[in-house]
C-alpha cells in the first residue's frame, strides 16, 4: 500500500525567510507520480506541481523550488524568501501506476504560517 | 471554463438524513473523483470514476454511493447521514491518457457538510 508522511504539522516562520516542507513516500511500484498542492485559508485546493517517478530533476518555478530523490524516497517543497500570502496547508500526494489520475494518496499536511 | 463546480457550499443535515453532493466539470475529463477531509487531516479518496458508466470504491466508501451518467456530472449520495460524516467533500477531475506523463487533478471548491 501507498503512504505519504509529511512529519511537520506545523511549521512559522518569519517573513524573507527560507522554509522547506518535507515529504517522504512509500510505495511498490516503479510508476508513480508526486503532486504538491496548496490549500490557503479560503479552502481550496491549489496545484503547485506534479513530478513522474523517471524524472529526478530538481525543479524551480519562482520561489518555489522541490527535490525529488528516489535513493531516499523524498519530494521535499522548498519556499524562498517566504511571503504572507504563502501562508497554508501544503499537501504532499503520491499516485501509482502508469495513469497518475487513478488514485491520489495524500498526506497528512503542513500548515504553514509566515509572520509579518 | 468554469472548471469543476461543487454544490452546495454548507449543508447541515440530521442523523438519517440522505443527500446528493453535487460535482460538474466543464473540461471534458474522463476521470472523476471524491475526496472527504476531516478537520485537521489530508484527503481520502471516496469513489472514483474513470469515465461514464464507470465506478470504482476508494479509501473510504461506506456510507457513500455515485453514479456516473454523463462526462459531465458525478454527483455523491449520502444514504443515512451520521455524524462520522461531518467533513469536508471534495470534488476533482482530470484527464488521463495513459500515456507516460501522467495528468493533474483539479478540484473543485468543496463542500462542508455538518451532521447533527
């Protein structure tokens, strides 16, 4: 079976400060694919980024940045310069398979405050 | 686009009640899913749909039931309500090829559910 740990429940910090969220999967399959989401106050859900298991490039989309290691089964999140508005609960999500819509797995959440 | 569209927003029911969740989306996707998030928790999946006609239990079904008729439309059906159920329902959707890259789950708003 699938699982998802993210080991912080919450995290604060401080405005311009750099803040990673941890995220480590388990799963059987050699398929696979990893999904961060966003959920601000308001309650929605917000798609930040999907990753296939054969890519292990590290990614960078503006202050947002993730690293993805098999050897050690984790897609960490990496916020630079966090902002107010980064303030959420970040959701880390695991999808076996080779569709990755069939069965999402999420974990348990990080909620996430920056202070002014 | 309007994307996937949740109605209602809040419904409180009593103990036994029965109900339709519902969920459009407007993006031709094939798959469709629901979600419930208990307060403080990440998303279980509930049912799932891989295109009209079709559906398959989750994480979570008891309790639940959907049907599939349209593209369109998977709306959920709580039988006899009971306080378990106070969550959070979510709807998604995506496209899947099953191609190699995998597709994105979009969710729509959610809705708050209170059984009393």
């Amino acid at each position: 079976a699938q699982k998802v740990t993210q080991a912080q429940t919450e995290i604060s910090v401080v405005e311009k400060e750099d803040v990673t969220l941890d995220c480590v999967y388990e799963t059987r399959d050699t398929t696979y694919y990893l999904f961060w989401y966003k959920q601000p106050p308001s309650g929605e859900l917000v798609f930040l980024i999907r990753r296939n298991s054969f890519d292990e490039q590290n990614e960078i989309s503006g202050r947002y940045s993730w690293n993805f290691q098999k050897s050690t089964s984790s897609f960490n999140f990496t916020i630079t310069a966090s902002q107010v508005v980064d303030s959420a609960v970040y959701f880390c999500a695991l999808s076996e398979g080779e569709t990755s819509g069939s069965r999402l797995t999420f974990g348990e959440g990080t909620q996430l405050t920056v202070n002014p | 686009n309007a994307g996937v569209t949740q109605t209602p927003k809040f419904r409180i029911l009593k103990i036994g009640q029965s109900m339709t969740l519902q969920c459009t989306q407007d993006m031709n996707h094939n798959y469709m899913y629901w979600y419930r998030q208990d307060p403080g928790m990440g998303l279980k999946l509930i049912y799932y749909s891989v295109g009209a006609g079709i559906t398959d239990k989750g994480e979570v079904p008891n309790g639940y039931n959907v049907s599939r008729s349209t593209t369109e439309d998977f709306p959920l059906r709580l039988e006899l309500a009971a306080p378990s159920q106070t969550s959070v329902y979510f709807c998604a959707s995506s496209y899947e090829t099953g191609g190699p890259e995998g597709e994105t789950q979009y969710f729509g708003p959610g809705t708050r559910l209170l059984v009393l």
